[in-house]
C-alpha cells in the first residue's frame, strides 16, 4: 500500500482532505474515548485553524494510505516558559493502526521540532491505559504527571448546590475579557499562586503572571474569538484579589465550557473560596442563558483537595489521563530506521 507523509494547511487544504481530518478524529475519539459525546465537524476544523493561545504556534503533518487521509499529528511550540517544548498530538483512524503510520508521522515532525531549538517533546492528555497512552510508553517516552478529567453538565445539576454563601470579610467580583484596571495588579498577582499546585515532574511550566502578561492573554482571547469569565474572590479589608476561578468558550464549541484555573492565594486558603467561586461561575453562566451541555476540568491526581470541590460544585470523573516527555534528541535517535519506508513530501 502506498504510504505517504506531507505537511498540511488546515488554511488551505481542500474540503475533502478536512472531512477526512474531522473523520480521523472522530473516529478516535469514539474508540479511545466513547464517554466524550462524539466532536462536530466545525469544532474539529476551527481547533486547528485556531488553536488555544497556550498550545503557540502550530504545524500539522498527514499521512495518506492510497492518496486517502487517514492521520494527522499536530505539533506545537507554546510560547515564552515553555520555549524548550514542542507538544506533538498523533491521531491515526482506528481502521489504520499497527501499521507504523504513528511512528511515522512522529519522525517526520522530529526535523521541525529540532530546528525549532525545542529540547522536549511532551504528550499531552493521554487517557490512562488507552491505546495512545501504552504506545507512547512502549516508544519510550516517560510518564510525568498524571490527571484526572472532570465533567459537569449543567442540566443535570439543581441551582441549589451552587447557592453557596460565602466567607464572612470577602466578596466577588466577576467580568468578561478583560479584568479591572483598579483589580488587575492584585489579579496578576494572585494568578502566580497557582505554581505550588501539583503538576508531577512535567517540564512544561506555567506562565509568570504580571499585568503586562494578563493584558496579553486578555488580547489574546479576543482576538481568538474566545470568551473568558472570571470569577474573582477579595479580600474586604484590602481590595485585593485574593482568588480567582477562569472558564473559557470557543467560538467553535459554544456548547462546552473549559474551567481553566482556579487558584486561592495560599494565606487566605481554608475558607471555602473555591467552591464558592466555581459555585457562582455556575450561577453567572445560567443567569446569563448560556446553555452550557458540559464544562470540563483537568487536575492533577495529587490534588485531592481541589478534585473534592469540584465534586461538591457538580463534576463528575470520567477518566484518567497522563503526560508523557522525551528529550527530542534520544527520540530522534531511537525512530531513525524504524517505521514504514514513507514517500515524504514537503
């Protein structure tokens, strides 16, 4: 069977060759993954041509079987923090596996990767156990943390567990887009708490958080389409923000909501503030007709503490998830002369 392997612009890729990348990952995500509802089309297609701001800038690669699309790996270079790491992504059709189209497509992006000056190559979400998870593992790579998905549906869920009242000497406030200019310093501050929070042996870092940076992300998001909420906690004695809760929609999925951090400043920790700060998201988000289906979280397996709050605010486990790394370099060198013989085009 004729194999071949070339870059590939969601921008300007014809029609058919989208319908078949839509088709490669929906079809992966119902038998890697058959408790996530199955994706849309347009949500498949507008992840790649706009990827989350995290996730930098984006190369993807195919790989055809008899001029046939049948995978796709994506590799990203996040930025700033994280300028060492590429994030690479493989999703290969169930009907193709085991027929080294993987290990493929993972040594066609290794050039890339390493004249990019990344030193990492990090696997991202990998359901535990799953089919993606064992192959990483037996190529190599090195387990480095372990998280647990959480899902909420909105519908299934009364008000009453999110009327929460909350700790006496504090308050909140909440906005979309684009925090306070009398909030913003005290936020950016409060945003740099979430670094002592678990996250394994991962060298994939979170940003250093000042006002400079929020401003970023803030225009960031905007220009992405994407609409981020925040929920913020004070302290009444200062004004400062003390705690923080951030849910993010994508034009592409305006169905789901993806909680992103939630982090309360270490001194004012034991007060119940996260809870009562995802609790009021949840309320804001009804009040304001958003007809959410699901919002999803990701935390890491060590952190119990938050994992038991948001089971009390409505989230449920659905599984288990681990990130994988590998210096680029030893991998480069493990692949070279394993895989199929593929005709590479760029």
């Amino acid at each position: 069977m004729d194999t071949q392997i070339e870059s590939f612009d969601p921008f300007t890729a014809p029609e058919e060759d989208l319908t078949d990348c839509f088709n490669v990952r929906r079809a992966a995500i119902v038998f890697d993954n058959p408790e996530d509802p199955p994706p849309a089309r347009d949500a498949v297609i507008g992840a790649m041509r706009v990827p989350t701001q995290e996730l930098g800038i984006c190369r993807y690669w195919v790989v055809r079987e008899s001029a046939r699309l049948v995978g796709v790996v994506q590799v990203a270079l996040p930025p700033e923090q994280n300028s060492q790491t590429a994030m690479v992504e493989i999703m290969v059709h169930p009907d193709a596996r085991r027929r080294g189209l993987a290990i493929g497509l993972l040594r066609a992006c290794i050039p890339y990767i390493l004249d990019s000056g990344r030193r990492y190559v990090v696997g991202a979400g990998l359901k535990a156990g799953g089919p993606g998870a064992r192959w990483a593992v037996a190529r190599g790579f090195e387990v480095t943390e372990t998280r647990i998905m959480q899902v909420l549906t909105p519908p299934s869920v009364t008000a009453d567990r999110w009327n929460v009242a909350g700790p006496t000497g504090y308050s909140l406030i909440r906005w979309v887009g684009s925090a306070p200019d009398e909030r913003v310093a005290s936020y950016a501050a409060a945003r740099g708490s979430i670094t002592d929070a678990p996250r394994g042996r991962t060298n994939f870092h979170d940003p250093e958080w000042n006002v400079t940076r929020v401003r970023e992300e803030e225009k960031e998001r905007l220009a992405r389409g994407a609409e981020e909420r925040v929920v913020a906690a004070f302290d009444d004695r200062t004004g400062e923000v003390v705690g923080l809760s951030i849910l993010v929609i994508f034009p592409h999925k305006l169905e789901y909501g993806y909680q992103g951090d939630t982090v309360v400043v270490p001194a004012h920790r034991g007060h119940g503030l996260g809870r009562w700060m995802k609790s009021a998201m949840m309320l804001w988000l009804r009040d304001d007709q958003r007809h959410l289906t699901r919002v999803y979280t990701t935390t890491d397996s060590q952190n119990t503490h938050m994992i038991n709050v948001n089971e009390a605010v409505g989230y449920r486990t659905i599984r288990a998830m681990i990130w994988v790394e590998d210096d680029v370099s030893l991998l480069k060198h493990r692949l070279e002369g394993v895989g199929l013989p593929t005709k590479q085009r760029n």
